[in-house]
C-alpha cells in the first residue's frame, strides 16, 4: 500500500530561513561510496539503463517460436556481469517487400515481453543483412526499408518505456552502414531519408545512434533532428586500424563524440576476440589486446551509457578456427588482471568512487579495470549528504536537503522521477515527489578541462498532515522508472552507489528503495 502526499520543492535559501523559524533544530547526516569488502564491492551494482549489454539477435520470420532463446541463455551465461540491457537485433531479412504481419509483431513483442520480465531495456536495432564483403544473399532498397519503418512505428510506441536507444540500423551488413547488396551506404539521400524517417517513428524521447559522425552531419542543417542523433562505436580498439574508421583519438571524429556526448546516449563494442586476438582470416592483424586502462579513459571521455560484454570476453568463435576448449585470453580477461589505483586514475581527470579502492577498515587496495568499466558505465549515484530536522512534525514544514555526485561516466537517461518516501513499521510507503531530473546529473560540467566532479541536491519541503500517526519511519530515496508499467518494479529503480546505505525492497515486490535514515515523527 502507499499514499501519496504532494508537497513542494524549495531553494536552499527558503531552506534555511523554514529550518530557522520553526524551532526544529537540523541534523546532518555524511554517507560514504561502496568499499571493496561490502555486499556490492566486488560483484557489481545492477541498476537499469546503464553498464554492460548483451548482443542478441531474432530472426523475425524463423525464430517466432523462439524468440526469446538466445536472451535467456546470455542472460545465464552473463548473469555475473551486471547487465541490465541487451543490444536486441530483429532481423527482418526474408520479409523483404513484405509487409509486417501480426505474427511477425507478436514475435517481437515475445522478446519485450521476456525483456521486461527479466529487468531489462533495448538497445534496439532492425537490419537485413548478416554478412559483409559480398556475402549476404539479399538487402532491401531504400524504399522498402521505409516502408518497414513506417509499420513500426505503433510498436516502437507501446515499447518505448522498454527501450533505451534506438540504433539506426537498416543498411548494410549488421545494420552497421556499409557494405549492403543494394549499394545504400553510398547515396547521400537515401542515407538521410532513412535517418529522418527513424527519427518521426521513433518516439521523440529517444535518441537514434548511428555508427559514424558523418552520418549525423546529415542532418547537421535540421537542428531539431540532429540533436536526437548520437553515436555507437562498434569497433573500439584504441589504436588506428584499417577498420576503426578514423575514429581513435585525435581525430575530428573523436573529437566531435567527446563534444556532442553528455546530452547523447553512447553505446560501443569492441571487435570479436576472434577478430582482434585470434586468426580469423578477415583480420590479418590479429594477435593483439585491446588496452582496458585507454579504454577506460575514452570511454569516459565520450560519456559512454553501455558497452557490449558479448566481445573479446566470454565468447566461443563460430568458425573453429582455433581449440574452442582452450581459447586464447580475450580483452576483457586481461582487463581482469590489470591492476589500476586511485592515483592513476586521478593523474587522468577520471572519476573515482568515494571508497572504492578501500576496504571499511581504511586498508588501500588495487581494483581491476574490468570492474572499474563495469562501475563506471552510464551513472553511478553516489550519496554525499542528507540534511533533515531531528524530528518531523505534522502540520509543518520539514526541509530536506539530500546532496549527491553522479561518479559515472554519463548521465541518467530516461525518465526517472524522484521521490523521498517514508515506510512505516507495516512496510506501508508514503511518496512525496520532487521536482529533481536526474538527467540533468552531470559527472561533470560539459567541457570542464579539469572534469571537477559536480555536486547535485534534492530539496524538498515536506508538509506532513497534522493526522500522520507519531512513531518510527524510515526515511528513504525512491527513484523509479517514470512508465506506469515499469514504475512499480524494483529492477527498474535506481540503486545508489553507497556503502551505508539499505537497499529495501517492500513485501508486495513493487518498491526498490535507498534507505537512508531513521526518522522520528512527532
């Protein structure tokens, strides 16, 4: 059960003179981050939209009575990993110039559904084409993937709460934008027709990434569309390459993702570790290890949200090129075993989580940069400080002032409003909305060269009713998906990154909470 109090938001100025006029006197309480011997320290903090993805893909036409096959087996496999998305590929190869029939949705909305179930969101994508360099049999014309995107748009609509980002998918091998049968990666026109069609479907809360800048400078002259646009990397391996696109560091291209991506959801993979390590023979390089620490570093640099774990990790090669029960050591394992410390990573500007390289104790410890990615994707909110009266008195003001940094790599996207709840000894919840966005919780200000960490509050003047019975509250932060399906389950609420705090989950299964005090009503 809950009940629902409205009460109004406050500047900090009118927070002092309440707190000073009504005789209550205030308290401070300091929180510190996660320690590597706490329950979260060492095996990751599951919150939704945010960290590694897995990569699955459905055949729309082949794969109706198992749609969901693949995402529940990665699902198992990764479940260590933390991962609350999955990059979701509908391939809607052998429906070319057809028209999508209510089988073929049904088929697609199995696989939200099941996403849903497990706590999970999309990183979507629709494509034709499973192969490049000639190899794929078929590809639609440009017409044809218009028309597709047009049938869509109904069922991007009921999902919406269910994706994260839209990529944008359609041309070419993968969806990546090249290599297609038709030629479409080459025409100017069909590649902004395709793009503008995306965006008037997709629903306008959404960003759509495509693979390379120079796609979103399509549009760069339609400003209302360009700023929608952002970026998925699907080839990160730090140094120049022959197939990286020009998109290392250093670049114009580079440059442009660092400049345009705190307002932007950023996803990226590394290659295969078949690719990179292995010998596959489209990749005469290979033998080499992709630096997890330069990694790490663009990474935060470009604001990424998520990051495949499918590549250069656990993965088997397809091909049994090489002894599939001894594979090579991918990327991610050595990342594993590369060591990083707080002072390396504040030689580079990048964030460091209160208590991370400490153990509750004090003791300093090495972390892994495997971990420190895994963290450190999309947000990561760290309690800092909660203001609050010694006791709260129905019928008057109660000024609440909750301070907080954001330690992640990006900002939190989608719709997440914020509450400060009170539960009672019956688990009952009462929920007082603020005005606070989280998105706009920056790690840092934009362009900030020294990438100075940002402090962020919640204010709140909390106006009990005088009838509120007197006894022993918890005081806690609520911070829930904002769509009526999603917004009462707790997969969906937001986790803060803090050692000292109680994670709380009601008994009817809807409310996932940061408890962060006890509270005396009066």
């Amino acid at each position: 059960m809950k009940r629902n109090w409205i009460c109004s938001s406050m500047v900090v100025a009118m927070f002092a003179l309440l707190a000073g006029g009504c005789g209550n006197s205030q308290r401070t309480l300091e929180f510190r981050g996660i320690c590597v011997d706490d329950a979260q320290g060492e095996h990751g903090l599951y919150n939704p939209g945010r960290g590694f993805r897995l990569e699955t893909a459905v055949d729309v036409l082949h794969e109706k009575d198992s749609p969901t096959k693949e995402l529940d087996e990665l699902s198992a496999k990764y479940i260590s990993d933390s991962v609350s998305l999955a990059q979701s590929y509908f391939y809607l190869t052998y429906l070319i110039g057809e028209k999508l029939s209510e089988e073929n949705f049904r088929t697609m909305q199995a696989y939200f559904d099941e996403l849903q179930n497990q706590g999970k969101k999309a990183v979507l994508r629709f494509a034709y084409e499973r192969d490049f360099m000639g190899r794929s049999p078929i590809g639609p014309t440009g017409e044809q993937i218009l028309d597709h995107l047009d049938q869509l748009k109904p069922f991007l609509e009921k999902n919406r709460d269910l994706i994260l980002v839209v990529q944008a998918g359609m041309i070419g091998a993968w969806g990546e934008w090249h290599s297609s049968v038709q030629g479409l990666e080459n025409s100017e026109e069909t590649k902004a027709a395709v793009l503008e069609k995306l965006l008037s479907v997709v629903p306008a809360e959404r960003n759509v990434q495509v693979r390379l800048p120079e796609f979103k400078n399509l549009l760069k002259d339609k400003p209302e569309l360009y700023k929608r646009l952002s970026f998925h990397d699907d080839f990160i391996v730090i140094r120049p390459d022959r197939w990286d696109a020009d998109m290392h560091e250093g670049t114009p291209k580079f440059d442009q993702i660092v400049a345009e991506s705190p307002y932007l959801v950023v996803d990226g993979e590394l290659p295969w570790g078949f690719w990179s390590v292995g010998a596959d023979p489209d990749s005469p390089s290979a033998g080499w290890i992709i630096d997890g620490v330069q990694a790490a570093r663009r990474l935060f640099l470009q604001h990424y949200t998520s990051l495949s774990v499918i590549h250069n990790y656990k993965e088997q090669h397809p091909n049994n090129r090489f002894d599939e029960n001894n594979p090579p050591e991918y990327s991610m394992v050595v990342w594993k075993k590369t060591m990083i410390t707080e002072d390396s990573l504040l030689q580079h500007h990048m964030p460091v989580s209160d208590s991370y390289f400490r153990k509750k104790d004090g003791t300093k410890v090495k972390r892994n940069v495997f971990d420190y990615i895994r963290d450190h994707l999309g947000y990561r909110i760290e309690l800092q400080s909660l203001q609050l009266p010694s006791k709260f008195v129905g019928g008057e003001e109660n000024m609440l002032k909750l301070s907080l940094k954001n330690r992640g790599f990006a900002t939190v996207f989608g719709e997440h409003p914020v509450y400060f709840v009170l539960i009672d000894k019956e688990g009952e919840v009462t929920e007082f909305p603020t005005d606070a966005n989280p998105l706009n919780w920056q790690p840092f200000e934009p362009n900030d060269s020294t990438y100075t960490s940002l402090m962020h509050t919640v204010n709140l003047s909390l106006k009990l009713p005088a009838s509120i019975p007197a006894g022993t509250y918890q005081l806690g932060l609520w911070i829930p998906d904002g769509s009526d399906r999603l917004r009462y389950n707790p997969r969906y609420a937001i986790h803060c990154a803090n050692g000292d705090t109680d994670w709380w989950i009601s008994r009817d299964g809807k409310y996932g909470v940061n408890v962060l005090t006890i509270a005396e009503v009066e």
